[in-house]
C-alpha cells in the first residue's frame, strides 16, 4: 500500500488523480455522488494491478523468467502507451474533450480513470515495491494478487480519501478560470512523459521504431484535432479512421533492435551482466553489480544522480572495484531468474560483493554517500 500511494507523485500519475480531484470540485458531487466516484475509482485501480499480476503469474507459471512491467519489454506495448500518454496530453492540452476525464464522467468515467491510472504506473518501482513484488513471486497465487491488490489499493487511497473526507474536499479551490489554466499545466508533464516513452521506443526498436512511433503519435494528433473540431457535428467517421490508422498501422513494423548497441560505455566502466562474468570477477576482487532498464524511473534517476557522479567513480576506481551492468529493457531469461533467486520480480536491483562474502543487498534509492562507503 505504502509503494502504492507512493506512484501518485509519479509525473504520469499525478496529472490524472490531479484532473479527477479537480472534477469533483467542478461538478459539486453530493456526498453519495462523491463516494460512489471514489469507490469507482479505486475498483478501477484495484481490478487492473490484480489483473496485471495475474497475467504476470500466468506468464511465470508457464516457465518464462519474467517480473513486475514485463509488458514493457515488446517495443509495440511502449508505441500504445506512447499514443495513449500523447491522448492524455493533447486532452489536458485543450485540443479535444476526453469524457472519461471531463466532467460529467460519473462512476463509468471513475472506473476508467482508475484503470488508465493504473497502467501508466507500471513501470515504475519505488521504495517499498521492490521487496513486495518480490515476495509476491514466492507467495501462493491468492497471497500474490493481494499483495497486487495491496498496490493498487495504495494508489487508489488519495481519491478515496477525497470521496470519504468532506473535510478533504472543502480544501479544493473554488471552481474557476483557473481550473482551466491548471489543466494546462498539467499537460506539460504528460508531454514529458511522452517524450520519455519516444526515447525508450528508440533505445528498444532504434531510430526506424521511434520514427514509426513519432509518426504514429503526429496522425494520432491530426485525428483527434479533426475529432475535436467536430465531435458536436455528425460525421466523425474520418477522424476516427485516422486514429484507428495511428494506433494499428505501426504495430507490425515495430521490432526490437540489436540488444548489443543499446549498452553504452559509462565512468565505471561497466560491463554487461553474465553468471560467469560474476563469478570470475568475484575471484579477483569486490564487484557492484545493478540491474537497470530503460523504462525503469527510479534507475535512471540514480544512474544520472548517484552512479555518474565523480565521487563514486573514483571511489570505486581507488577500491580497485569492478561494475557489472544487466539491462533488463528487452527481457532477458537469465536476468528474471537471477533476479527471483534474490527475492526481486523486477528492477532496480542493486548487489555488493565484499571479497569472500555473498551479496550485500542495497536500497532501491541510492545515494553518493552509501556507495562511496563500499568496502571502506
């Protein structure tokens, strides 16, 4: 629950619960009203983490080494998510009008907004998470989904509050102009987020995938431009072809791209995860070793906050310390099961091996400090 409340602050999270807030100011719900969106909401929220681990245990069950977001490794699932997030923004954005955030919504439109919340969320692995995702993978199959429930119950919890707590909603500004104008605004993150899925799409199908995916999302654009322009008129037809053409017609063109090339060189000199490689450097000396993946937040924050800086770099090179590096951006069978093996269903995951010693297990949220301090 905790790793859940924890993915409302998330920049593809945030704007959504901030909308559906703020349209139970506008609308003005009764107190039932109020509940029942809120009940609605999280019922949305809960039935899709429930079903995104159940689909995760099914797969598992059928013996592939897979975790937490594993849909995120098919490049086609990042192009929908890259076209559903650049909906969402063009929406906040003004460009059309999305019912299931809009007004009006009622519980239909709650239920959705939960699910939509839900699955954009899922790349990310916060504090708290790591460790119950993990265990979910060794718990029977009813103790896993609700600790999939637990997640999504934890997400839900800020729109139930407001549904539940009158006092909570009396501290909702009064609707105006302004309401419009923060709409606006929170375009801006999704935009970013969009931005943040093309590069991903790049580093997974390469520039020709991201090209298709870019295209994709500019014919999705003109067709809900077009949508917008005429979705009080009658004939919608067009426009929704186009978007139907945006969305189906990349799809199977989309393929993944040379697994090699996307391992860039680093300050600590990384070199890509094996077994064998481990053990053999284990043999000489300490190692760090770090599972990442490219649609994993948390890892790129602590990569660019905390591994890039100079003061690990040198601390590492003067303990004569050796890196490896497991990208788990496309999947990888040998990775899930190394992964399982330390109670992780996905990444980051961050390991220290002292000389003759088994791994030191890290926190998920890295920080200068703690790994200059390695083997000191």
């Amino acid at each position: 629950m905790l790793g859940g409340l924890i993915l409302n602050v998330m920049p593809c999270v945030f704007p959504i619960l901030s909308l559906k807030a703020l349209s139970l100011a506008r609308a003005g719900e009764t107190e039932a009203g109020a509940r029942r969106e809120a009940l609605s909401y999280a019922a949305g929220v809960v039935l899709t983490c429930v079903a995104l681990g159940g689909a995760l245990l099914a797969v598992r069950a059928g013996g592939a080494a897979v975790g937490w977001a594993f849909q995120l490794q098919d490049p086609r699932v990042i192009v929908l998510l890259l076209l559903l997030i650049t909906t969402i923004a063009l929406n906040l954005a003004g460009l059309f009008q999305l019912p299931v955030l809009a007004k009006g919504g009622g519980t239909r439109g709650a239920f959705a907004t939960g699910a939509l919340a839900a699955f954009v969320a899922t790349p990310c692995t916060g504090p708290f998470l790591g460790f119950a995702l993990g265990a979910a993978l060794v718990l029977p199959t009813w103790g896993a989904l609700a600790v999939f429930a637990g997640l999504g119950l934890g997400l839900a919890l800020p729109f139930l509050l407001l549904g539940f707590v009158p006092a909570l909603r009396r501290l909702l500004p009064k609707p105006g102009a302004w309401m419009e104008r923060f709409q606006r605004i929170l375009s801006v993150p999704m935009f970013l987020t969009a931005l943040g899925l093309a590069w991903i799409l790049g580093r997974q199908a390469g520039v020709d995938g991201m090209a298709l995916g870019l295209g994709a999302a500019l014919l999705l654009g003109l067709g809900l431009w077009w949508l917008g322009r005429r979705q009080s008129g009658r004939s919608l037809w067009p426009a929704l072809a186009m978007i139907v053409v945006a969305v189906a017609a990349p799809l199977p063109f989309v393929r993944v791209a040379d697994a090699a090339a996307a391992l860039a060189p680093n300050a600590l000199g990384a070199e890509p995860f094996s077994e064998a490689r481990l053990a053999q450097l284990r043999a000489e000396g300490p190692v760090f070793v770090y599972f990442t993946a490219d649609w994993c937040l948390t890892c790129k924050v602590n990569e660019r906050a905390v591994l890039d800086q100079d003061e690990v770099v040198e601390a590492f090179r003067a303990r004569g310390m050796r890196v490896l590096v497991g990208d788990w951006t496309r999947g990888d069978e040998a990775i899930g099961r190394f992964l399982a093996r330390h109670g992780r269903s996905g990444v980051p995951l961050y390991l220290y091996y002292a000389p003759g010693r088994e791994a030191e297990i890290l926190p998920q949220i890295l920080t200068v400090g703690r790994l200059t301090r390695l083997g000191s």
